[in-house]
C-alpha cells in the first residue's frame, strides 16, 4: 500500500495523513524535490469586461523528484501562486470554493518529473464571475513564485526550498 497525503490549504499549507501508513512512517527521509517554472518572465493580459477586469497568464511548472522515495501533490483550489511584499510572501490569487483535498494527491515517484501547465484567469476589480478567482493586488506586475502543496513518504509538508519555484516576474 502507498503511502498518501493530502494537503488542506487554511492560513497556509496544512499537510495531513490520508492513510494510516503515511501517519505511521515517522523519520522517512523526505524526498529532494525542486519545482521549475517555463516561461519567465510570464506575460499576462489584462482584459477590461463589462463586469470586471481580468488578469490572465498560463505558465508550465515542472516538478522533479530525485528522491529518496516519493512526493505527493495534493490538489488545490486557490492557484499556488504567491506574490513578494514588503513583509514576505502572501497569495496572490484567492477566493475560490471547492472540494480538491476531496481528490487523492498525485504520486511523483523518485527519478521522474511532473508537469502541471497552470492557466490563471483571475478578477483584477469588479465583479468577477460565479466561481472566479480574484486577483489580490491592485496590479498584476511585480514578483512572484509557485508554492505547491507537496508532502514526502512520511506523511509531513516538505521543506519550503522544496515546494517552491524561483522567483519569477509577471508584466503587461
């Protein structure tokens, strides 16, 4: 049986055992992951709608796994983009409403590498669309990174330096 994990994500990345095997493997080592992102810079549009205007970028994110043992990417409603504040790292796309902790996470076994390609439709300001995401700054321009919810064999969150991407910029 596979060990699985599934990430809640509150104030921030919560990571929870979603078997009994991955809650009783204490002390695996967790696996060396490194995430990449193509293209940057990432150029996004901005479109002025009749109810909102909307942010758009699509970017490919590339997730390898080079061990020891595997990684698990929970799903995730919120986009896992963060932007860079004054203060740190924050969202920088939220509002969404959904039920992916519901789905199993995807398994990257050691020695592969998954792709995921991300398209972002997000308001700006306005009234977004049911279901829409909103975009939390006043501007899509500045930098950002990806942030993925990824667990290791054991059942915990991996490292920060392991979930996210570098440092990337978005422009219009």
């Amino acid at each position: 049986m596979r060990a699985r994990v599934a990430i809640a994500r509150v104030a921030s990345a919560v990571l929870v055992c979603a078997s009994a095997l991955a809650c009783n493997n204490p002390g695996a080592p967790a696996p060396a992951v490194t995430v990449s992102i193509i293209p940057t810079p990432v150029i996004a549009t901005v479109d002025a709608g009749s109810s909102a205007t909307t942010v758009r970028f699509a970017l490919t994110v590339a997730i390898r796994n080079d061990g020891p043992g595997s990684a698990y990417l929970a799903h995730w409603c919120d986009p896992p983009i963060e932007q860079r504040t004054a203060t740190g790292w924050t969202p920088a796309v939220g509002g969404m409403v959904c039920a992916a902790v519901l789905y199993p996470p995807t398994e990257i076994p050691e020695g592969t590498t998954l792709t995921r390609d991300l398209s972002i439709a997000a308001a700006l300001n306005g009234s977004p669309a049911p279901g829409m995401a909103k975009w939390l700054s006043a501007t899509p321009d500045g930098t950002y990174r990806v942030a993925l919810p990824l667990g290791g064999p054991d059942g915990q969150i991996l490292p920060e330096r392991s979930r996210v991407s570098a440092d990337f910029t978005i422009t219009h």
